[in-house]
C-alpha cells in the first residue's frame, strides 16, 4: 500500500470539486493527456484517460467504486502494465482539509508475481515521492482556484 497525506487550506467542498472537475486535471496530473466521464459521476461511472508516463502513452480505465461527495471518493484503476485500488479520503480540520490518498495495487498472478514484487520495493520511494508531488500540486489548484 502506498500513501500520501496533506493539509489544504480549503473546505472539503472546495478540494472535492477539484478532484473531480476534468477541466483542472491537467493542472495536478500534468501526465494526463485527455480524460473523460462515461455516465454520471458516482459509484459505477467510469473514467477513461489518455497519459504520458515514462515515454510512453497508454490507456487508463478508473471505475469509480465509492463516492461520498466532499469526503471520498475511490477508483478501480486499470492500466495495460498494472491495476489497482486508489482512493482519496478527505477530512475537514478547523484550518482546512486533510487529504489522504491511498493506493493499492493488485499483485500480477502467476510467475509475473515475483518480479513484479522485486520491481514494487525498488520503484516505492518513487512512487511515494509521485504522490506526494501530486497532492501538493492539487493543493495548489485547490489554493489558488476559488
């Protein structure tokens, strides 16, 4: 499990509008090429994203599988190189918003386990320090878009 966690200077309401609003995606995943919704935001609706990782472009699915607007909101994240489970927990503090993000990714089946475990403890202060770098990102969206 990977996570992350930050203090924004905003009501809940304010940092769940940006998580969800795909006109300021780009402005705190800089990798996301296009994104789109199918169906209405909330549990069952589904993402579909275009992103630039690595050199490489490649196809993202997010099905939404929990939705409390204003204090979560959780993915089933799928990717032609890995899947997994991201979620973004907000809680209000009497100066803001802590954001929590979670993620968890599924471990390949069969021999592909092993590498791919090998690969996850090398790559994890990367990928922490990419979620880190990422909600700072969105709380400066969130900080300066009213």
């Amino acid at each position: 499990m990977y996570s992350a966690r930050i203090d924004i200077d905003a009501p809940p309401n304010r940092v769940f509008a940006v998580l969800t609003d795909l006109s300021l995606l780009k402005l705190w995943t800089p990798e996301v090429i296009e994104a789109r919704w199918e169906g209405e935001l909330g549990v069952g609706a589904v993402n579909h994203s275009l992103v630039k990782e690595f050199g490489r472009s490649f196809p993202v699915k997010l099905l939404v599988t929990r939705y409390e607007k204003d204090a979560a909101i959780g993915y089933e994240m799928t990717t032609p190189m890995w899947s997994g489970n991201a979620q973004y927990l907000l809680k209000s503090q009497p100066q803001g918003t802590t954001l929590e993000l979670l993620f968890q990714p599924l471990p390949p089946r069969g021999w592909k386990r092993i590498p791919s475990f090998l690969i996850a403890m090398a790559t994890r202060p990367m990928v922490q320090r990419i979620h880190r770098k990422r909600l700072e990102a969105l709380r400066s969206v969130v900080e300066t878009h009213a």
